[in-house]
C-alpha cells in the first residue's frame, strides 16, 4: 500500500510538473511558433485527472454540502429561538430539515 502511495504521490508530482512546464511555455513561445506545438505533442496533450484529485474534489463537494446542512440547521434553530412557528419555519425548509434542527437543538435546562 506504501509502494501505490508513494507511485501516486509521484505521478501527482509529474502531472503538475507537466502543467507548470505547459504554462511557462505560454508565457516564453509565441503561439504561433512551431515547437510549441511540439512541445504540446510531447507533453502527451490532455492532461489526465488522477484518482486523488478526483478522491480530493469529491471530498471538498462532500464538505460544501454538509456545510450548507448545517447552516441550513443552524438558521431554523435560529428561527425557532426567535419564536417563529413551525407553519412558519416549514414555509422555508423542509420538514425533515425542521426535525434534524430539533434534534441537535441542546436539551434546555
């Protein structure tokens, strides 16, 4: 597992040399110079995604999701604390959403 690691920690490492090589070629090589269209050849042209990077994202879309739950949560809880009604509440949100916000609610004393 420490060997695959490692490979994939290597092959990331190459990819973004790769692209850091591409993008000092556009800034050096004129478009309309040949080798750079050489060098885009020899680049292997389309850059692939790596399995990390597509673990990576679905992680970060996974967190702004669950962060979106829990504003959503923290905001009924705020409507309920100011009085509004759960007819109120339910014009806005879900009742599944209204029910997970009264469950992380803290027990009052």
């Amino acid at each position: 597992m420490e060997k695959a690691s490692e490979k994939e920690s290597k092959s990331h490492l190459y990819m973004n040399m790769i692209v850091l090589i591409k993008e000092i070629a556009n800034y050096i090589i004129p478009e309309d110079n040949t080798i750079r269209k050489g060098l885009g050849e020899i680049m292997g042209g389309k850059i692939l995604k790596l399995r990390s990077e597509e673990l990576l994202e679905q992680g970060e879309a996974k967190g702004k999701l669950e962060g979106k739950r829990e504003e959503r949560l923290d905001a009924i809880q705020n409507m309920m604390d100011l009085g509004l009604t759960k007819e109120q509440i339910l014009r806005k949100y879900s009742l599944e959403e209204y029910e997970a916000a009264l469950r992380s609610m803290p027990a009052k004393v």
